[in-house]
C-alpha cells in the first residue's frame, strides 16, 4: 500500500525582507487579475456594454465585496456572536484566518448593485456577466486551502487519503480542497464558461452558478470535517456550509426558471477607450 502523501507545504512563497508573502494570498491575487482579463475578453466582445474603465470599476469593488463580504460574513455565521461586544477588532484580524463563499458571494452582490444603480445597467445583466469568472478565484482559494493544510476531510481509506498535520490525528483524510478545487474550480468554470459562451436569457448564467455552486458544496460538506467550534447542527450531519448552501440551490433553480421568459441580455461591442 502506497504512503499516504503528508500535506506538508510551506504557506510562504517567498519573503521580501521582513514581509512574507503566503500562497493563499496570492491565490487570491491570480483569482482577481484571471477574472478580471476574462471579463476584459468577455467585455470586448460586447457582453457587457460598458467602457473599460467602468469594467474595471466593477472588478474593483467586485473585489472588496470578496473581501469584506468574506470576512464578516465568517465572522457571523462561523463564530459566535459575542464577538461583537467583547472583541470587536476581531473582525479586521484577516490573518488570524476566516473567510467565507457566502459571506464574499453577499459582498460581491451588494458591490455589483451599487455599480448596477450608478451606471445605469440591469443588476442581473452584470450578475450573469461576473458569474463565470467566479470559479477562477474559487479554484484558486481552494489550493490556497490545500496549501495551508486545512479544510481536511474526515478519516478515509481510499488511495487519494493525504495526512494533514493540523488535523486531530494522523489518519489520512479525504483531501476536501482538492475536491472543491475539481468541482468549484475546474467544473464550475468549464461549465459556466461554455453556457455563457453564447448569448443567454437574463437570469440564467446566474441561476446555473448558484444550483451548481449550492449542489456541489453541498455534497462535499459529507466529507469534510465541520468548524470546531460549530460542529454539525442537526441530525450528527448537518453543517453549516449546507445550511448556507440550500438557499443557493433553491435561487439558482427559481433564477433558471424566470430565464425562460426573459429577455437576451444586450450585446454591443463597446471601444476601450469609451466613456
């Protein structure tokens, strides 16, 4: 029998003097600059009528809605709530780690409605427009994850069975950011990539995203070991990655359901050097 791999890594890329640079940053870094040259692409093809600089607008505060978004929303669904009155600066403690999908997936909708209102285009036409350079920086995070040696699954026997150093024991475990990484990542991305490569209803690249997302989140929370300081919520298998996730798959198949008689988003190729 095969030695199970030790997932083992070192988190820092590489230092610059007294700065140390970690992967799972810079996952974060290739997940943004990847999503925001795919949007590019996708804008010059006319897939969303708006000028360059208004396109990188909406990638910024795209961006900050990840990451605040992110972090709060860690911080209300994954620790106790106490937390506000009795160490509030916890919050801006980012690396003592925590970030959540469905905390940043809030954030980057309350951003892009902002932008929506501010340059006049409909909330879901840039909604469908960001959701299939989402999975780029879900993949990336997820190897991020791996890299730190955390999210690890529950004891296996199978070959794919790695060792986590963190974990409670040194039983090999089911590799849960890989999995993510496969399914958030890879198919996620293929999948939306090539739904959209054609002009679709409003409603409906969004309405894929979330099923897709909500499903495949849901089926892996089976595997993976729960927050510590939540455990499983009901039954000794509900999680709250679950909880959070079955609102997801409700939106996407009630999205995909009001695309069948909605209008095709508009497609204009718009110069970059538009205003």
């Amino acid at each position: 029998m095969a030695t199970p791999f030790v997932v083992d890594i070192d988190p820092v890329a590489f230092s610059l003097g007294p700065i140390q640079v970690h992967w799972y940053g810079l996952m974060y870094l290739g997940g943004f600059l990847g999503g925001w040259a795919l949007g590019e692409y996708r804008r010059r093809q006319g897939r969303l009528p708006v000028s360059a600089d208004r396109f990188g607008d909406l990638m910024f505060y795209a961006m900050m809605g990840v990451v605040l978004g992110g972090r709060v929303g860690y911080m209300l669904f994954y620790t106790a709530i106490d937390w506000i009155w009795t160490d509030p600066l916890a919050i801006f403690r980012v690396w003592d780690g925590g970030m959540s999908f469905h905390g940043g997936l809030l954030g980057v909708l309350v951003a892009g409605l902002w932008w929506s209102r501010r340059n006049g285009v409909k909330f879901f036409d840039a909604v469908d427009f960001v959701a299939p350079l989402v999975p780029l920086g879900l993949g990336l995070g997820r190897l991020g994850n791996f890299i730190n040696g955390e999210l690890w699954g529950k004891p296996t026997d199978l070959p794919i069975g790695m060792i986590f150093p963190h974990a409670p024991d040194a039983l090999p475990r089911h590799p849960n950011p890989l999995y993510e990484f496969a399914l958030e990542g890879v198919v996620m991305f293929a999948v939306l990539w090539l739904f959209s490569m054609k002009p679709r209803p409003r409603y409906a690249v969004s309405g894929m995203f979330a099923l897709l997302y909500g499903v495949f989140r849901f089926a892996i929370e089976f595997v993976r070991v729960p927050d510590a300081q939540l455990g499983y919520l009901a039954f000794g298998w509900v999680t709250m990655g679950q909880i959070l996730s079955l609102p997801l798959i409700a939106v996407g198949i009630v999205l995909l359901a009001m695309s069948r008689k909605a209008p095709y988003a508009p497609v204009a190729p718009v110069p970059a050097t538009a205003n």
